[in-house]
C-alpha cells in the first residue's frame, strides 16, 4: 500500500525513521501503551505496539503508525468491557 502524506498529499515518504523516548522503551524506541483497565489499582494490563515512523520529503510532517494495530484494537475492547462494568 502507498502511503501518501495527510498534510500535503505528497507521495515522498522517508520510512524507517526512529522516533526515540530518552531510552525508556526497548533500544530507546518509541511504543503505545493501552491499559485493559484503567480503573484497577494493581496490575494494570497493558497492551503495547512499537511504531512505524515516517517523514515526508515534500512538507515534513512527522507520521506515526502503530506496528500491531490488531493488539491495540483488542485491548481497547476489552478495556471498553471493563469500563462498561462501571455503570
């Protein structure tokens, strides 16, 4: 799939760009977290995914894509289950 740019339409990505977080992650790679429940005190489950990075050529805009969009998608069921617990 071609990605192209949400700002400016242009074709021009540079992939494989590392967008770092001072160290904290793996390799000092940048990840996602999503937390299954975020009500709980102790053992907070959390799903995570590193991600994608790209710039375009054309504008610079900075694009960030989840790597395991599927494990960010059902963690967020499942915490929309425990919240819906709540009420």
């Amino acid at each position: 799939m071609k990605r192209k740019c949400v700002c400016c339409g242009g074709e021009n990505l540079i992939m494989g760009v590392h967008l770092l977080d001072a160290g904290k992650g793996p390799h000092g790679v940048a990840r996602l977290r999503i937390q299954k429940d975020p009500r709980a005190l102790f053992l907070k489950e959390a799903s995570y995914s590193e991600m994608d990075v790209a710039v375009c050529a054309d504008c610079g805009f900075v694009h960030r894509f989840a790597n395991d969009l599927d494990e960010l998608v059902r963690a967020d069921k499942v915490r929309n289950a425990n919240l819906s617990l709540e009420v």
